[in-house]
C-alpha cells in the first residue's frame, strides 16, 4: 500500500505545512512547530520528513514539487556545512532523540533525551573529521553549554559519513 505523503511548502523564508499529517507528526515526534495552526520547520526537519518518505516539499510560487537534489541546493546555499549537520541530526532522530535548532545557544542543534522538551539535555556541535579545531573554540562551546545547564556533545563526522559523539562534562575535584 502506498503511503500518501503530506505537503510541506517553501517559501523565500519559511518552511511550513498546515496539514492534519503534519500536526499529528508534530505532536507525536516532535518534528516541527505548531505555531498558528500551521506546522514550522527547520531545513533539517524538513529534509528527514522527506527522506523518511513522509512528505514532499513543494515550492509555494510555482507549486512544483521539488526533487532531493532540488532540496540540498536549497538549503545547502546559506549553509555551507548543511550536509554535516543533517547527517548529524538524522543519526541523532534515528536513536530516538528529539533535536531542535540550537542557534540561540550558538549551537547547530538542542538534543532532549527521550522526546522529553521540558529542558535540553545537550548542545550539539557538528565537527568534520578533517577540520582542525583549537582550544579558545572548544573552550567557548563548553562554557556556553555549563552555562545554560546543558551538556556539550561533539559530533564528529569522517569522511565515510559516521558519526562518532563525544560528551563532556564538567567535574568539581
């Protein structure tokens, strides 16, 4: 039986659906924002319902369905590492945790444990594997999440695309 796919449309500044699917989707998985009724996603949110086969994106100006190549050149434009992060965010969705954007935390992504959103559990950093990282950085990302009561997870990506994690933590000696 084929699976009906809902409608996620594309603006110049936002992704949104309005379907019953969607908000359903929200509510169970945490994938999206109910904001006004309609459902608001970020691109990495957007990209996984897609590659999950559970909606497709439609350009709202020519109301033309978009293909995954389409999609990637989209959101690859203003991200230049959209490919590391959302291999990231979906090995992160596929062990079931809930993942939100950690912008205002100067993060890629906030993680909850177990779809529970009372209070992050982790700042997530995606790191290629080949890129060189210095101290006064990881220093910086490890303060902002001690700060705001909330774990630092490093995601480093290799060039086969695996994810390793690394948390830290800080301890009182």
């Amino acid at each position: 039986m084929k699976t009906i796919k809902f409608p996620i449309y594309i603006t110049e500044n936002r992704i949104f659906s309005n379907s019953e699917k969607a908000v359903s989707i929200a509510s169970e998985k945490g994938l999206g924002e109910l904001t006004f009724g309609k459902v608001v996603y970020s691109i990495f949110e957007a990209l996984y319902l897609v590659e999950t086969s559970k909606a497709e994106i439609i350009n709202i100006k020519t109301n033309k369905v978009l293909k995954e190549q389409e999609i990637l050149k989209i959101f690859s434009k203003n991200n230049g590492d959209f490919l590391i992060n959302f291999i990231v965010f979906k090995k992160l969705k596929q062990k079931g945790y809930n993942v939100k954007t950690g912008s205002k935390f100067g993060a890629e992504f906030r993680v909850y444990d177990n779809g529970i959103n009372k209070h992050a559990k982790w700042l997530v950093y995606p790191i290629k594997q080949s890129e060189k990282s210095n101290w006064n950085e990881f220093i910086s990302k490890n303060r902002i999440s001690h700060s705001t009561g909330k774990k630092l997870l490093l995601a480093l990506v290799d060039s086969e695309s695996n994810v390793l994690f690394y948390e830290v933590d800080w301890k009182k000696i």
